[in-house]
C-alpha cells in the first residue's frame, strides 16, 4: 500500500512558498526576513473578524512586531480601496504589507504595497505597453502573501485587478515586483471555507489552468503546469468542496491555485475577458463568473483547441479522450456544486451587453484568446452565455 506524502515543502518557483499545514506560525519570522518592523495586514471586512486575523497580530506582536489591519475592501477592489489603504499604510509608519485572505484583499494588498512611495498616480501602471518601467523600485514595499482560498493564485501572481471607478472597468496592473517575496500556504487556513466558496474558487483556478494550456505560442513549462494543476482540479476539487476539513484535498487545490496563476504567464483568453467587464459592472464573483463562461468560450475556440483537449482528457483521466469529454466534465462540475449556467443566472442584464462585448474585446486577456475575438464574437458568446446555448 503507497504511503500518503508529506504534504509540506519549501519552494523557489516563482518565489518562495512556505506550503503545508500549520506553517502560518512562521509568519513573524517571514516579515522579519524581508525587513519589516511595523507590518500591516490588509484582509477583506469578513475575513477581518475572524480569529484568525487577531491570532496573526497577536503572534507578531509577541515577536515584537507591532500589526495593525486594514480591511476597508470591496470583493471587487476599487481604485478608493487602494487609497484609503495607502494612507492607513503611511499614517500607521507600516514599512511592509502581509496579503491575508482571497483575491480581492491580495490584489489590494499587492498594489498598496507597490504603490506606497510612488509618484505616478495608480493608473499609469496599467497593463500596456512598457508602463510597468514607470515605477520607482525602492517605492515598493515588501509583501507576505498567505491565502485562504484556493482560486486566484494572486499569491505568486506579478499582476492585480483594481477597477476604475470613473470607467467602470478592471484594470490589470503590472510590475514583477508585485509578486510577494513570501508565501505561507497553509491549508489549515481554508478548512472553514464554505461549500460554495471552495466550489467557485475552484473554478477559477480550473479556468486559470484552462486558458494558459489553451493559449498559442511555446511555453512547454507553463503547459506542463497547467496540465497537472487541471489533474489536481480533477482529482481534488469535489473532495474539498464535500469535505471541508480534509487537509489533504485542501492541500492540493492550495497547490492547483498557484500552479494556475503560474502558467498563465503564457496568458489567458476570452474567459478572462468576459469575467472582468461583468464583474466590474455587475459586481459579481470571480471565479463563478469564470465558470459560467468557460464552457462557451471552450465552444467558440473548439477548433483552435481540440486537439488539446484531447490530450487534456487523457491526462487527467476521462475515459473519453476528447473535446466533448472535456467539455461535459466542465458542465458536470458546475451541474454538481449548484453553480449557475448562464450570465443572466448572475445578474447579468440585456440593455449592458454591446458595452461589456466592446470592453471584453479591449481587456488585455483578449488577445491571447486561441481564436482572435472582437466586439462581434465577445457579444456572440455573450448571447449564448445569457441563454445557456451551447453548439
């Protein structure tokens, strides 16, 4: 009988992962590593009042480590969320940001630590171009990530999404210092994740693995991940989301939701680009945004990526190799943990359809989508998203 491996390790890949159960008690001694004196949590409000919040302050301050939090964050961030964070950041003298929680509190702990000695305002380091040279490097503070889902892999991700207000869009902004130095993954910190949550979140690192494998171009390494994170989705996923408790499915998608945002530094597609708009209008969940689009998006690049599909099934075991499996697998999932189907199932209304299609065409996921997409085929997918029209 095969032993179960330790689920513990120490990795460099992107950066460096503290990763397996109980390993948050390493947390003083992380910051401590990269100079901070006066660390600040930045945490989502639920998250804020939960006991593990005041056991990571408690644990630093006993360290000598004086740590506040702010938690002032929407589950889509805002342009205002980074601004009220930047200065309960320099008011608090706060000289590093620990990232505790989901993707919103990540990307606004991410983009307030780059931020918080910048003169440019935020928006001049959007995602195009060569804006990201614009930055001063000694103006970026130091970041301890630790997660608690297991969707965005903002944790080892160079990149956030922080909407424009004034625009309603998602903006990606872009820095290779915005990957955290530091990681704590400790599937402890997710076994009180709700059933729903684990399922959406899951979904988005699916989608994550999906649309890297799928992009064109050669990065054998990323597909590599990607391919093994889908495996891992495959395997893991039901297990967490009916089991909350058991740390060895917990484990495994902590694992998958790295690997996703790894590999797609290969890129992303049309999935992405379709979620950012309608989250930004709409307000709606990431990764179940992702979920209600990925199977028709999977239909409208079905040439492009057939073949992958196929391989994709044979890896992770469907007894079918084909696009179709691969597709009913997704639908499957979705029909398992109650997730909706369509866009209009998320709030998603008529009368905003041609300008989320023109801003999807825009979003910098777009061009990276295996089969080019404009303002006709993102509202062509759109429109079988709002029916559930697959075909």
């Amino acid at each position: 009988m095969t032993e179960t491996p330790i689920l513990s390790g120490n990795w460099n890949y992107p950066t460096s992962v503290r990763f397996g159960a109980g390993r948050i008690k390493e947390l003083p001694k992380c910051c401590e590593n990269l100079g901070m004196t006066r660390p600040l949590i930045v945490t989502d409000p639920g998250l804020a009042s939960l006991p593990m919040i005041g056991e990571a302050q408690t644990v630093n301050n006993d360290a000598g480590l004086p740590t506040t939090v702010f938690s002032n964050i929407k589950p889509n961030p805002v342009g205002r969320n980074i601004t009220d964070g930047l200065r309960a950041f320099h008011e608090g003298g706060h000289d590093g940001v620990i990232a505790f929680g989901g993707g919103s509190a990540m990307d606004a702990a991410k983009t307030i630590a780059f931020m918080a000695g910048q003169k440019r305002p935020l928006w001049d380091f959007e995602d195009v171009g060569d804006n990201w040279k614009r930055a001063e490097l000694d103006a970026i503070a130091p970041v301890v990530a630790v997660p608690t889902t297991s969707g965005t892999g903002s944790e080892v991700g160079r990149a956030t999404v922080v909407i424009d207000e004034k625009t309603e869009t998602k903006k990606i902004l872009f820095h290779p210092r915005m990957l955290p130095e530091l990681v704590i993954c400790d599937p402890e910190l997710v076994t009180g994740l709700p059933p729903h949550i684990t399922a959406a979140t899951g979904m988005d690192a699916l989608a994550h693995c999906l649309e890297a494998f799928c992009v064109n171009g050669y990065h054998p390494m990323a597909d590599g991940i990607a391919l093994e994170g889908m495996r891992l989705v495959r395997d893991w996923l039901p297990v967490a989301v009916k089991g909350g408790t058991n740390i060895e499915a917990r484990a495994h998608m902590m694992a998958a939701a790295c690997m996703g945002a790894t590999a797609f530094q290969k890129g992303l597609g049309a999935i992405h680009s379709l979620s950012h708009p309608v989250g930004a209008v709409f307000d709606t969940h990431h990764g179940l945004t992702n979920a209600v689009f990925m199977p028709y998006v999977m239909v409208f690049n079905r040439h492009a990526i057939e073949d992958k599909m196929e391989m994709l099934a044979r890896f992770i075991g469907l007894e079918d190799p084909s696009f179709e499996a691969v597709l009913n697998w997704v639908l499957d999932l979705r029909d398992q943990f109650d997730l909706p189907h369509t866009a209009a199932d998320l709030g998603v209304t008529e009368h905003r359809l041609s300008d989320i299609a023109d801003m999807a065409a825009k979003d910098p996921t777009a061009p990276t989508n295996p089969v080019p997409a404009g303002p006709k085929e993102m509202r062509a997918m759109l429109d079988a998203a709002m029916t559930g029209t697959l075909g």
